[in-house]
C-alpha cells in the first residue's frame, strides 16, 4: 500500500468501530483509519439498526462512497468479516473501486 491508504474497519456484532482505536498505534503513518459504525452502533448509536447485511452494506456504501476510491482495504473481525466480504462484493457489482487488500 502506498500513501495516503485508507484502512476501513469493521466491529464485530454489538459494538462500535472505536474498539480499533489502539491499532492507530502499530500502523505507519501513511495509513489512516475509517471506522466503519452500521447503524446503532458507536459514533452512528442514534440511528435505528439495520436488521440485514445487505440493508448495512449499501448504507455503508451510500455513507462512503467518496472514500471508497484511490488505495484502501477492509478488514472486519467476526460479523464484521462477513460485512467486510459483502461490501467488497457490492463494490466490485456496482463497478465501484474494490480494496486491494
């Protein structure tokens, strides 16, 4: 990755982003960090939550779609992961830029 990477983070079920928080610490400086929150969880808690992955993936996609260009990866952890999985599929269905990691 070159830079100016984006790293777009997903929580597993039930908490927010921030949880990635401390990772800031390890990365190199050319790698900034987007938490990704689905509705009703961390910075986006005020939202009604999404019941379906598909129903987060493209709220996800519409909140971010102007970030979702140039180098980036997704990483999830547990739930998170399979939303990491079906946006990268979404991405890449609607012609969109895909991650490359």
């Amino acid at each position: 990755m070159s830079a100016n990477n984006r790293l777009f983070l997903l929580p597993y079920a039930g908490v927010g982003a921030q949880v990635f928080l401390p990772l800031r610490k390890y990365l190199p400086p050319d790698i900034s960090i987007v938490l990704l929150d689905p509705p009703g969880h961390g910075a986006r808690s005020g939202k009604t939550p999404l019941t379906s992955i598909e129903d987060i993936v493209t709220d996800l996609i519409n909140l971010h779609r102007q970030e979702f260009i140039g180098n980036f990866a997704i990483f999830g952890h547990s739930y998170g992961g399979r939303i990491a999985d079906r946006l990268t599929r979404k991405l890449i269905d609607q012609g969109l830029s895909t991650p490359s990691h």
